[in-house]
C-alpha cells in the first residue's frame, strides 16, 4: 500500500496553534508529580483546622475524580483528529492524556500521603450536579466520537470537556485552591504542584477554543450546537462550585462563594464571546485569535 506522511510531503505548520501549544508543552509540561516533596505538607495537614481539612478534601476530591475521568475518557477525540489527518493537532493532543494521567497521579500522592485519606468515603463529596457532569455528561460526550466523528460530535465533544470540565469546573476550583494555599502559606508541596498543573489546563483550554472556533468557522451553523451544549452544562456546573462552598458557614480560610462564581461567568463569557466571533470567519482569523490567546497565557 502506498501511504502518505505528512511530514514528507507538506511537512508540519509550526506556527500554527497546535504546534506552538506542543512546543509549551515540552517546554513546560515535563514534571513529575513524584519529584514533589510533600513532607512540610504533610506536616501543615496537622495544624489544619477540621473544616479546613474537610474543604480541601473535598476540593481534592473533585480534582481526583476528574482528573481520572479525563484521562480514561478522551482517547475518542485524539483518535478522530487523528482519522482526520489533522497531524499537527493529534501530536499535541498526545500530550493532553500524558498531562491528565500526571494530574491523576499528583492528587493521588497527596490524598495518600498527606491527608491519609479513606478512598472508599471520597465519593460523598460528589453531589448531583457534579455526577451529571463528570459521572454523566463527560463519557457520554467523548464515548460518542468512537460511532459518530461528525463535526456536530466533535464540537459536543469538545464543549463538555474544554468549555465546561476544564474551563469552568477545573479551573475555577483550581484558582479557589491556590488562592487558599497562597494566602496561608501552606502546603507548599500542593501549591506547587497547582502551580504546574495550572499552565498544563490553560494549554488545554487554548486549544479547545481553538478546536471549536475553526469547526463552527468551517461551518456556521455548528454554533447552535456549542450554544446547546453550553446551555444544558453550565447550570450544573455553576451548581459544582455553589455546592463546594454551601456545607460551611462560615467558609473556611475567608473563602466566598459569591467571588468564585465570578470568577467561573467571567471566564466563561470570555471564551463564548470569543467562540461566537468565529461565525463566518476564516481559519487565518481563528489562528490569529488562538495566538493571542497563547500569547495572553505567556504574558
């Protein structure tokens, strides 16, 4: 059979998105969870406070859970970018399973090693909306990609894990997390390893905006299904972070709900404004678009 390689005949776009995201990625992406020292962190654990322990637990559940979830859901995606002869993207989504399985593993070693936690009893922590979502809505989305590689699939797909897992639950409890940690100087093991994992999910978000913004490009009318799925997703996932802070009053470490919300609208508007320009625009419009994105998360 005579098979054609792309890197012997059109050779890789290195300056397209995917490619500058795969060049962070091995720039910045190669840590080890096991190089972080999580001793003084063990020690903190022991000063905490018992509310204080119980909402970074249940943070850290939501993280473990999630993070797992990602790492066993997305090969469906890489595998129908891969189909598509999209080389440049499937290089840099090989990273992403890489890069989740790493996250899975990093709270794995704190939930074991400095909070001794009972993994049987961690599943409490998961309320209703966040099982629509993680238990629900996240399989279903991905699964679906291995009978069904449409562009409608792909952008449904693509809502549910980079719009809503990553872009409002996942980055949201992060920034709550770090915030938490960086204000009482504690766990410095966590805190660094937040550090990271944070520059691992914006890269992934970049690139799902990306992704989103050249399918409804090639095809305007794919925009009713990225307002569709955003539509059904988001009020559960805002019930996500409600629900993370409701059982404490008051919220441990001066946390507010009120500020957290906030934070998750605000980075959500931010994106589906920048999707919505996409209609009717050219893919030269969408590349210069994800760049500045790139560029934003440089700065």
């Amino acid at each position: 059979m005579d098979r054609k390689f792309v890197t012997m005949s059109s050779g890789l776009d290195r300056q397209s998105p995917p490619m500058r995201l795969f060049e962070k990625a091995k720039r910045l992406g190669i840590w080890n969870p096991s190089d972080i020292d999580l001793q003084q962190d063990a020690r903190d654990w022991q000063q905490l406070a018992p509310d204080e322990r119980d909402i970074l637990l249940r943070l850290t559940s939501l993280f473990q859970a999630g993070e797992e979830a990602v790492t066993v859901d997305l090969l469906p995606l890489v595998q129908v970018i891969g189909a598509e002869g999209r080389l440049e993207e499937e290089m840099y989504l090989t990273t992403f399973l890489w890069e989740e399985a790493k996250h899975t593993d990093f709270f794995h070693r704190f939930l074991e090693e400095v909070a001794h936690a009972s993994f049987a009893d961690l599943g409490h922590y998961h309320s209703p909306n966040y099982r629509t979502i993680v238990y629900e809505a996240l399989p279903a989305a991905l699964s679906r990609l291995a009978d069904d590689p449409s562009p409608a699939a792909q952008v449904a797909a693509s809502v549910t894990y980079n719009m809503i897992v990553e872009g409002v639950l996942a980055e949201t409890g992060y920034h709550a997390y770090f915030t938490v940690l960086d204000q009482q100087h504690i766990l410095p093991g966590q805190r660094e390893g937040i550090r990271l994992l944070k520059q691992d999910e914006a890269r992934h978000i970049a690139y799902g905006v990306f992704l989103l913004s050249r399918l409804v490009a090639e095809d305007a009318s794919l925009w009713s299904v990225v307002e569709a799925q955003m539509n059904e997703l988001l009020i559960p996932a805002l019930g996500v972070v409600i629900d993370a802070f409701d059982p404490y009053d008051p919220i441990p470490f001066g946390l507010s709900q009120e500020l957290f919300i906030s934070f998750a609208t605000t980075q959500f508007d931010k994106r589906m404004q920048r999707l919505e320009k996409a209609r009717g625009t050219s893919l030269a419009d969408v590349t210069a678009s994800t760049q500045a994105i790139i560029d934003e998360d440089d700065a």
